[in-house]
C-alpha cells in the first residue's frame, strides 16, 4: 500500500489527464460540405417508411425517407428521390445510429448529399449536412436552422449556432441559398 506521501508525490509528478478536454469533432466546415457534396437540394419530405434490410453481416433497420426535390442547388437530382439511412423502428423494435437524422413527412430542408450513396447515410456529415427550413414566428419568411432547429445567423456558425438576441435574425432560405451559390462560384 502506498504512503500517502508517496501517492502525493507521484500524483504531482504525473502529467494531468484532465488538463485538456479533448477537441470536439466539429465536423466538416461549410465549405466543406459545399464541395463534398454530390449534389445539394431544397426538399419537403413525403413519405417514411422504415423496413427491415439484410447486410452482409447482419439485418437491420433502416429507414426509406421519400422527398420531392423543389430545387436543385448542385448536382442532378431526380423530381421525386427516395433516401435511405440506418436506423428507424419496425414493430416494437428500433435502432438507431448515432448522427443519422430522423426524418417526419413535411419536413422542409436543404440536404447536401453524397455522389456515392453509404450504408448509414447518404447526407454528407451526417446530421451536419442536413440544414432545416422553417417558418419565421406569425409566417414570417422561411428561416435556415441547423439539424437540431437552432436557428443559424451564419453558415459559419452551423453546428454551434449562438443563442438568437433582441437585435438578432436568424439565416433566410435566400440569403442560405445565395450562400451556397456564392460558394459554388455562381
């Protein structure tokens, strides 16, 4: 058994495991997503269906969200495009997997999409690439906020957007878009 003289000793003499917090993974930057992008769209969700798939190592969920494309930003896309991501519930029965979005008919959101489509998810930074549209207090506009319904003021600040002050109005869909356009050299 140690003295406790001794234990003070090699405590203070041993580099501090909690100094530093480790550094939050941010995910991709904007630009990021922009460029990672196979194609970048402006959707309202029609249909979810989640459904029962065998991989090659074992059988899982996922879930078929359907989404009418409304506007294509980058990329081709089809007027009507099923996605398909891990997770979701049949039955009694639900997985999830950790950063995928979850999806409810009429949502509205502008989803920057891989060329090649994974397993897991076929959103680029996985929930990061997904930004949600929706309708400013009274019907006042339409509004960009992150996955989470964070409000965003800037691209910049999408997945660690500040709290909305009195003098403060969040990212319209328009302004988001020109964003994105400006991004794209357009």
């Amino acid at each position: 058994m140690l003295k406790p003289a001794l234990f003070l000793a090699i405590l203070l003499a041993s580099p501090p495991a909690f100094a530093q917090a480790p550094a939050v993974d941010d995910g991709p930057t904007f630009d990021q997503l922009v460029a990672d992008a196979g194609s970048i769209v402006l959707t309202e969700v029609l249909e979810t269906k989640s459904v029962w798939r065998q991989l090659p190592q074992k059988r899982v969920i996922v879930t078929e969200v359907t989404v009418r494309v409304d506007r294509t930003l980058k990329g081709g896309a089809d007027a009507v495009m099923t996605l398909t991501l891990l997770g979701g519930t049949v039955g009694d029965v639900t997985q999830r997997a950790a950063g995928v979005p979850r999806f409810l008919v009429g949502d509205t959101d502008v989803l920057f999409l891989a060329a090649s489509r994974s397993v897991v998810s076929p959103i680029v930074g996985m929930s990061r690439g997904r930004f949600r549209v929706v309708m400013g207090h009274g019907g006042a506009g339409r509004y960009v906020a992150n996955s989470g319904l964070q409000p965003i003021r800037a691209v910049s600040e999408y997945a660690h957007p500040t709290k909305l002050g009195a003098g403060d109005r969040a990212l319209t869909l328009d302004e988001f878009i020109n964003t994105v356009n400006a991004r794209l050299g357009r």
